[in-house]
C-alpha cells in the first residue's frame, strides 16, 4: 500500500480501507486460515512533517482458524495498534543507530506500508486460537472429537526409559 508524501494535506490524511488480500494471504500464511472468510481493514491517520510521515491507527478484522486442539473452525477477531515514523532513507539508518528507536525509510515520494500492516496483522493472530477454553481435543487412540462424546478408549503413558522397573516390588514396612 502506497501513500503519495506530496499528497498528503497539512491537516493529516484518514484512511479506511481493507487490507490488500496480498497482504492478508501472505501474513496468514501457514495457519490454515480461511482467506475467504477473512476481512481485515486498517483506520489511519497519517501526518507529515518536512520530511517525517508519522502513520497511526488500528487493524480491526477477524478471520477463522482451527482449533488447536480439536480442529474445529474458530471465528477469531483481530486488532492491533499501528504507530510508525517513516524518516527519508539515508536518515532511517542514522536515527535508528543513536536512539534504538524504529524509524522506517521512505524514498522522498511514497511511503509503503505495506510491511508495516503485514507485520501488524501476523502479531494480530493469536498463537493458538480455541474454539473454547475448555476444548477438550482430540482422542489419541481413536482420533474422535471428546467435545462431542466421550469414546471411552483408555490412554495409557508408558515412558520406555522406565520398562525396566515396571516387575520393581517395593517393601513398603520401611
């Protein structure tokens, strides 16, 4: 997404708009999200100053996922804080080096936000999304949902680096 620096008025720029479905596909990427069920959009404000473009806003959206333990669709709602000051190309690398602060670079014509509203809709998604806090998962034996119905089958741990004490009697009278 590109922002023409020449076209932003000195009052500031708002923006409502969805995000790119590029953008989307590539930071859901590996997830298993439905991208068709997918709608994420971004609210901006973006102010300039010389040559300083400060963007400001939030990603507001939602999209379905799987559960991670039982697999079942979860519509999970996205929202993240955008705040980022792009700074003219050969300044990015100085300011960032004396202050430790993040100055993105910008080319003197157009700021790409693109990565920025990538980057913020990938901390966005949650790690592991539950279709409810209680999710009880999947059967290992049989592989049924136990949400559902419990399948009655027996899952025993058995750690192999222990097999040889398994006959060990013990005297309890100590």
């Amino acid at each position: 997404m590109l922002i023409k620096i020449r076209e932003i008025p000195a009052l500031g720029l708002h923006l409502e708009v969805p995000l790119e479905s590029a953008i989307v596909a590539d930071a859901l990427a590996g997830r298993d999200a439905d991208l068709g069920a997918s709608q994420v959009g971004v609210v901006l404000s973006v102010t300039r100053s010389d040559e300083e473009v400060l963007v400001r806003g939030r990603l507001i959206g939602s999209t379905i996922l799987p559960c991670a333990r039982c697999l079942a669709e979860v519509k999970v709602a996205l929202e993240a804080p955008i705040q980022s000051l792009f700074v003219p190309a050969a300044r990015a690398a100085d300011e960032e080096a004396e202050d430790e602060a993040d100055y993105l670079p910008h080319d003197g014509v157009a700021v790409e936000i693109g990565d920025l509203l990538r980057g913020a809709l990938i901390l966005a998604v949650p790690m592991a999304s539950l279709c409810r806090p209680d999710c009880k998962g999947l059967c290992t034996v049989c592989g049924g949902d136990r949400n559902q119905k419990d399948c009655g089958c027996r899952v025993a741990f058995e750690d192999l680096r222990l097999a040889s004490l398994k006959g060990l009697k013990l005297n309890s009278n100590q």
